[in-house]
C-alpha cells in the first residue's frame, strides 16, 4: 500500500516514516508542503495519504479540507490543536481520521487501519446511496412513461407496463431506458394528436 506522508516538519515526518515502517509499510512518499500538493499526490498515486499539521490556522485547514474532497482517498490528519468547528470541517470534507494531540509512532499504523477501513464502509455507503437515488429515478421514469403510455395508446396501467417491458427484452434495454426514450418522444412531440 503505498501512503502519501504530508508535515512541514522533517522531523515529524521522519517519525511517521519510522512508525509506518516499523508496522511493515515500506512504499511511503514523502510530499513536500511548499510546492503544490496536489500534483504530487497525482504523481505518486498513493492509496492512502497522512497528514500531520502542528497548529494549522483555519485557511491551511480548509486548503487541505479541499484537498480531502478532491482526492477521495483515505485521509488521516493529525492535529495539535483542534476546536469543534474544525472537527466539524474535517468530518464534513470526507477526512477518515482526525486525530487530536496523538501524534505517536505507536499510533499511526492503527489509525491509518481505521482510516482506511472508514473510508470503505463511506464509499460503499455512498455506492448504496447512489444505487438507491439510480432506483428511484428510474422507477418515476417509468412511471411517467406509463402515463404517457395510457393517454396515447389507451391502456390501463397493467398494459402500459406490458407494452414497456416486451419493448425493452425486443430491443435488450432496460425498461427505464425505454421509458426515457417515450418521456423525449413526448416531450419533443408536445400535444399532437
């Protein structure tokens, strides 16, 4: 597993290197915090990133809040000091370990475990929820195919559905593209008779 390793301080960093090392992680890339952090996350592709901050002001805190959000990937960020609206922005940016004044070698390698087993269980929620949004839209798709269906074609609601699915196994789509393509049909046809 290769982990990204962010800290203005050298020496901070080289504790993180040793603890991760010490766990059995050896593919570390250390990210220099003076050139643009991004870029070189995309270079080095890692699958988890560490970020240790010493005192972060609240706009060094929302750069890497922002950071979090664009990378999806598992975040661990160690901080000294934190409030509770910073907590909040760190929770809110998708970070999956913000540790508080527990920056030890002992540590990191559990944390960076809960970062990533809690960035797996968000993706697959959000995989769950996205599935789930992808359902519902399809089923009012259908449902106002079948509206339409029933005022042109004067079926009842069982024909209407009958006529959507045999049309939909003829042509190998799925029902809820059929339904789009009558919802378009219509929408383009306008009140023809």
């Amino acid at each position: 597993m290769r982990i990204a390793i962010i800290d203005t301080s050298t020496s901070r960093a080289a504790i993180i290197s040793d603890g991760l090392r010490e766990a059995g992680l050896d593919d570390l890339v250390v990210i220099d915090p003076s050139r643009p952090i991004l870029a070189q996350l995309g270079e080095a592709r890692p699958e988890v990133v560490l970020v240790n901050l010493e005192n972060p002001s609240r706009d060094v805190l929302e750069d890497y809040f922002a950071m979090s959000r664009a990378l999806a990937r598992p975040i661990a960020m160690f901080v000294d000091q934190s409030d509770t609206e910073a907590t909040a922005a760190a929770v809110d940016a998708g970070v999956s370990a913000y540790i508080v004044d527990g920056l030890t070698k002992n540590r990191i390698k559990p944390v960076l475990d809960l970062a990533v087993r809690r960035f797996q269980a968000f993706a697959r929620l959000q995989d769950e929820l996205n599935e789930a949004r992808s359902a519902l839209a399809d089923r009012a798709a259908i449902d106002q195919a079948k509206v339409i269906l029933i005022k042109r074609r004067k079926l009842d609601e069982p024909g209407a559905y009958k006529l959507l699915r045999d049309h939909a196994m003829r042509t190998n789509r799925r029902i809820a593209e059929v339904a789009e393509a009558i919802i378009t049909s219509e929408a383009l046809m306008g009140d023809l008779p």
